[in-house]
C-alpha cells in the first residue's frame, strides 16, 4: 500500500477535512493539501495588548511540528501552532500516549505518533460527511488514533 492510500482512507466518505502522514522529522510522506513539503511562510501575529496591531513573523511549519512533538505541542514560535496555514490551538498533548488534540475556527484536528510517523487529520463543523453528518473531533480522532496505532505496530 502506498503511503498515499493511508491518506485516502483517512478521508473515507468525507469524513475528514485534511490527513498526513508525516516523519517525525516533519517530512511529509503522503497529504491531500497539496503540497509536498510543510511549508516556510510569513504571517501575522496580534500584539498581546492590542489585538489590532499585527506584526508579520517567518515561520516554518515543518520546524514548528517537530518542535510540538517534542515540547509539549509548542511550536517555539509567536505564531503558535500552524499545519497547512492553518492555525490550531492545543487541547491536549498527551506525551505518553502520544496523542495531541488541536482547536481551530469551527474545527480541529488529531496528531498521533510512534518513533517514525505522525499522522495528522483535521475535520471542519462546516462540512458534512458522505452520511451527511458534520465533520467532528470524534471521528477525526478515532480514525487519528486507528491508523498510528496501526503503523506503529507495523514498525513504523
């Protein structure tokens, strides 16, 4: 199986937004956001004080990942957590079970680990499922957390 189909079931019948499978060392392997790498990118971040005051920050995705799975889920940079330009705030990063849980506007997301591979899904409140269901963390964590337990046991 191609690490592309590990995605693509992921995101059977609609049920997530995004999916990855992504080396600890923040290299993708396989997404279905299009691109081939976590990308590098300015963006701005809201002054602390005075939300209307921006100030524009490099930021490097694929640093900021492996950064997270090894702090916490702290990126080390002002702009938090960013995954395919999106930004997503930590719910809970579990470093034993290696399970972390994000937030972002009207969704989420759920990284899951072994020595090797993360996998990553996100879901999104506005989009409904082949069942037409909304997309929801439920969903978005079980299939997270099926498929990391997966590869781990497969060595990986």
């Amino acid at each position: 199986m191609s690490w592309d189909a590990y995605v693509t079931n992921l995101t059977a019948n609609g049920a997530l937004e995004y999916a990855a499978i992504i080396g600890t060392d923040g290299n993708i392997w396989a997404s279905n956001f299009g691109v081939a790498a976590l990308p590098s990118y300015q963006t701005e971040v809201p002054d602390e004080k005075n939300p209307d005051i921006t100030t524009k920050v490099a930021y490097d995705e694929k640093a900021a990942f492996v950064h997270a799975l090894t702090h916490k889920g702290e990126s080390g940079n002002a702009a938090g957590v960013r995954i395919n330009n999106q930004k997503y705030y930590s719910v809970n990063f579990d470093g034993e079970s290696k399970s972390w849980y994000l937030k972002k506007n009207k969704g989420g997301a759920c990284v899951a680990w072994s020595n090797t591979v993360a996998v990553f899904a996100s879901f999104s409140q506005t989009l409904n499922a082949e069942n037409g269901a909304p997309q929801n963390a439920s969903d978005c964590n079980k299939r997270v957390l099926d498929m990391a337990k997966y590869l781990a046991e497969s060595g990986y």
